[in-house]
C-alpha cells in the first residue's frame, strides 16, 4: 500500500469508527497515544467541545477489528512505522502556549504535519466511492460511522459516548442527516468492506 493510501485509510478509520472530525484528528496529542492489543486510545487537545467556555482534552478508544486489513489499531501501528516515525512537534493551531506531537502527516515531507483541511481531503477521498443516489450529499464520516453502529445494534449511550454528543437529542438531530440514504449507505460500506 502506497503512504499515500495508507494515510487515507487511517484518517477514514479514525474517523469512521471514532466518530472524530478532521479537526478532532489534526489535534490528537499522539505523546498521549496508549496502544494494546484490544485498542487504541487517543487523546485531542482542545477539541470543539468546550466545558464552560474552557478547552478541553477528549478521550477516544478505538477498538480493533478481527480483519487485519479493516483493523485501527494494526493501522496505526503501520502508520507510526511506516510515516509518522519522528515526533513532529509544533504550537497547537488553535491554544496559545500548548504545542502538540502531532499524529497525521505530509505525504512528502513525514515530520511535517497537517492540518484538517487535508485530512478532510483524505477521508472525502475515500467516502466519494460510495455510489449514492444523485440527489444525497456526501455524508460525514462521522455520521456514517454512528448511524452503522446504531443500526448493527450499539446501543445509543454507547454511540453518545464514542461521539462525545452531548444529548441524544443533538445526536438524533446528526443522525437524521443520513436517514434518507441509510439504507444504500450500508450496503455499499458492506461491500466495500467485503473486498
Ligand atoms: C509557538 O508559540 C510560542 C508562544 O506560545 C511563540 O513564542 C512561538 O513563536 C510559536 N512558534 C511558532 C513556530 O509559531
Ligand atoms: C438507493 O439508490 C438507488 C439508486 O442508486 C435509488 O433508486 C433508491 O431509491 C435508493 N434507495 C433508498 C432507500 O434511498
């Protein structure tokens, strides 16, 4: 797999089955990153969430999967092998005086990170090959991942708390985004997920 593909399949992971959003992936503080067998767990600096106005820093556990070549965690492994091998260490691109080990990197220049506009790019890449009906916008990834998750039978305060939502009401609001095409989303994810 080229680092290229590689990238791209790593911030659509992230943010498929984290829920994350490009900004949640740019801010992750991978000197915080824990890793075992059964998943990976990241912290983001200074997500959009905020608790009274303040900045703070968001847990997100993200579970293997049985199929190596689906599986965040056998990714990021590769990924920290293969592109992200030096700390790339710079100012926090929104909080004053924090500076961060940042995770996702150029293509071209590997210590050099990006931002989440780039990487928003890469998840679009991948989410643009699902065939849907002219008429549907291109659903988040973020969207994606949660409305799978409940439809497969998670149960919503599980999906609340992977999301970091902060009602069901807000969720259901987000989840109502792709209702109209869940069904055709499912089964090309499925397929896709079956090649
Ligand atoms: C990083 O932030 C510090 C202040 O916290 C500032 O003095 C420094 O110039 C910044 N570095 C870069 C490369 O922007
Ligand atoms: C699924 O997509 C096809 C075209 O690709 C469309 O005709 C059909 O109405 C869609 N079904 C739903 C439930 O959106």
């Amino acid at each position: 797999m080229s680092k290229q593909n590689l990238t791209i399949k790593f911030c659509w992971l992230l943010a498929i089955c984290g829920f994350l959003r490009p900004s949640d992936i740019e801010q992750i503080d991978d000197s915080k990153t824990e890793i075992n067998k059964d998943y990976v767990e990241f912290v983001i600096v200074g997500p959009k969430e905020k608790r009274s106005g303040n900045p703070i820093e968001k847990v997100s556990i993200i579970h293997a999967h049985s199929d190596y070549k689906l599986c965040p965690v056998v990714t990021y492994r590769a990924y920290k092998k293969r592109i992200a091998t030096l700390p790339s260490v710079a100012n926090h691109s929104i909080l004053d005086g924090v500076q961060l080990h940042y995770l996702i990197r150029n293509l071209k220049y590997n210590d050099k990170h990006v931002g989440a506009q780039r990487i928003s790019k890469h998840i679009n890449s991948l989410m643009s090959l699902l065939q849907l009906p002219e008429s549907a916008k291109l659903p988040k990834a973020r969207a994606l991942g949660s409305t799978r998750a409940t439809k497969l039978g998670a149960t919503y305060d599980d999906v609340i708390a992977q999301g970091f939502w902060a009602s069901k009401g807000i969720f259901d609001t987000y989840y109502q985004l792709s209702r109209r095409t869940r069904e055709n989303l499912t089964q090309f994810i499925l397929n896709s997920e079956a090649t």
